[in-house]
C-alpha cells in the first residue's frame, strides 16, 4: 500500500518536474534556438519561482525514490549468501550435516590408470637411443 502511493507521488512529481524544467528560459543558443525575452515567463521573479519549484520538486524526487527503496527492502527478509543450514549450525555452535560426515579415505589408483613414469619411459626406448 505504502509503495503505491510513493509510486504514485513518485510520477506526478516527475511529471511536474518535467513541465516546470521545459517552462524554465533557454540560457543558451542550443540548436539554435534563441532565449529572448519573447517568452510569455521571461521576468525576473518567474524565473527565480521556476528555479524554486524546480529545486524544490528535485528534491521530492531525491526523497521519494530513497522513500520507495526503503519500503521495498523492508518486506524483503534478510537472506544470506551463506547456506541457511550452516548459518544456523553455526548460531548453535554445531557443524552442518555435510561437515558431520567422516570423509573417506581417498584410495590409491589402480597403477595401470596411472601415468607412466620417467624410468618406464625411458625402459621403453631402443636400447641405441
């Protein structure tokens, strides 16, 4: 609920902000386009209103998406990178199941799988060689 109505606030701000952002004089030449005083919003206290609003409606903007970020991570339960069975075996001082098992012993390989050593390498060779 609460993140509906900061979503809603949220684009009617942006929204306002837009419109008051384009109403703003043109300060530069940008595509060629003149800022002379033709405008119908062109004295000096308009434009310190517009600025205003302007900074005023940035900073709503600001407030409201940190606003939507908090509310959104609030419902959210904390999870962990972490395994949940091993963070709760260790906030009991116990090991995981997987740790709980006795590892077995690795057996040798059968010697005909293993690699040939230098001396059965060099046995192999011409007796010339």
């Amino acid at each position: 609920m609460l993140q509906t109505i900061l979503l809603v606030a949220m684009i009617l701000v942006s929204i306002a902000l837009t419109g008051v952002i384009l109403l703003q004089r043109s300060e530069g030449g940008a595509l060629g386009m003149g800022g002379g005083p033709s405008g119908f919003m062109s004295a000096r206290g308009a434009g310190n209103l517009l600025t205003r609003a302007t900074s005023i409606l940035g900073t709503l903007f600001f407030l409201l998406a940190i606003g939507l970020t908090i509310s959104g991570n609030v419902s959210r339960a904390s999870r962990s990178v972490v395994d949940a069975d091993a963070v709760g075996a260790l906030a009991l001082d116990e090991q995981p199941a997987a740790a709980q098992q006795q590892p077995q012993p690795a057996q040798p390989a059968p010697a005909s799988n293993a690699a040939p050593s230098l001396e059965d390498l060099e046995a192999s060779l011409p007796a010339g060689q």
